[in-house]
C-alpha cells in the first residue's frame, strides 16, 4: 500500500534536526574512540617498561662479574684491615719475654763463698700490661717513674736477707727494672728466708740506649787513658 501526501507543500510536516539524538549517537562512538587511545598509551607504557627491564637485566649480565669483583676486593680490604688491626695491637703490647727475663736474671747478685750468699726462685709469673694497666701504674708512681710494660712476680728463698736486698737494689739501680719486695720472712726450722718480689719490667730499648750510652762512654775513657799514658799499651 503506498501513501501518497496530498497536502500542498506548504501545509506538508517537516523533518527538523535534533542536536541530542546527534550527541547521543555519537557519544558511545566518542568514549570508545577515548578508550582506545588510552588503551594504545596503556600498551605502549607496558612495551617501554618491559623493554627496558630487557636491557637492565643484560647489563646486569654484563655487569655480574665486575660487581663479583668488587665484592670480593671489598671482602678482602676489610679482612686486610681487620689483620692490620690485629697485627698493630699485637704489636704495640708484645712483650719478648726471653729477652726480659734473661735481662732480670743477668741483674742477680753474683753469689759468693757460702749459703748466705745465695738465693734461688720457687716461683715465676710474667704478664704483659696493657695501655690503661701501665697508665695507672705509672699514675701511682709504683715503679718510680718507670713506666713498665710487664709485670713478674718472683718468689724464692735466700741464705740472707742481705743477698734479697742486693738483688732488689740491683733491680732498682737496673735502667729497665724497677722491684717492689712484697714479703721478707725467716724460717726457724731452715734458718733461710722466703721472699716475693713484683718486678716491673720497662722497654727493653731503654737498656740498649743505656748499654750503648756506657759503651761510647768507655770507648772514650779507654781513649782518653791511651792518649795520656801510651807507654803503657801492650806491644
């Protein structure tokens, strides 16, 4: 069936334009066109992050072995300095114990005829000091004035108390020693006297530098008697 309009032109309904409807259809074409691009920024933001976590993890490939190194030099310096450490404290409190004790032995009183004369050691300790140990003595004035880096405690007996005061004054007179009589007791069953001492025992380069001092002070006396009576030198 067809309709045919028979009103005249003017009088015939018109098609008018309708912004809304427009905006309507469009708008569903507009948020997806919005979509899309934030899709494609989403996308490309991913790529760009993942490209470039590919080139990190190949120059941490690259890297591995230096980082390995530096670790291990690291690794090493402090072990290093660790040993230094060590090796300097050992150091500046090692104490040649050899050396100092054949040092107190050599300041013995040499013995002469008979038992009163003589003295003999029961016991020996020996222990080194440390800075603060050695301060405090020093402090105290214990040693008089000799700032000891060891300590010995001696204990012994003797024929007299004569041969125990010699020895303490040969102590006392030594450059690096310095005594402290701790006990001085008679036993009446033996009729000999037990004694203990406390030793303190300064640095051995003292002695030498005293040693080399009357040395280059005998050296020049011998010449000094050479040059005033040379008749008398042995042919």
């Amino acid at each position: 069936m067809i309709n045919v309009n028979l009103l005249p032109k003017a009088q015939r309904r018109r098609k008018s334009f309708d912004p809304y409807k427009a905006v309507a259809a469009a708008l569903p074409l507009l948020i997806l066109a919005v979509c899309g691009v934030l899709q494609f920024q989403v996308i490309a933001e991913a790529n760009r992050a993942t490209s470039q976590k590919r080139d990190l993890v190949a120059e941490k490939a690259v890297l591995e072995p230096f980082i390995d190194e530096q670790r291990a030099l690291e690794t090493e310096r402090n072990e290093l300095a660790a040993i230094q450490e060590v090796t300097a404290s050992i150091r500046n409190g090692r104490v040649l114990w050899s050396r100092q004790l054949f040092a107190m032995l050599e300041t013995r009183p040499t013995p002469g005829p008979g038992v009163a004369s003589r003295m003999a050691f029961n016991a020996l300790e020996m222990r080194a000091l440390d800075e603060n140990a050695r301060a405090q003595l020093l402090t105290d004035n214990t040693y008089g004035g000799l700032e000891p880096v060891a300590e010995m405690s001696v204990a012994g007996v003797a024929g007299s108390s004569e041969v125990v005061a010699d020895y303490i004054r040969e102590l006392q007179d030594a450059p690096n020693f310095e005594a402290v009589l701790g006990d001085l007791a008679r036993d009446e069953e033996t009729e000999f006297y037990t004694f203990n001492l406390t030793i303190g025992a300064g640095p051995l380069e003292r002695k030498a530098a005293m040693d080399a001092a009357v040395d280059s002070a005998q050296t020049e006396l011998d010449a000094a008697e050479l040059e005033a009576n040379p008749e008398g030198t042995p042919q």
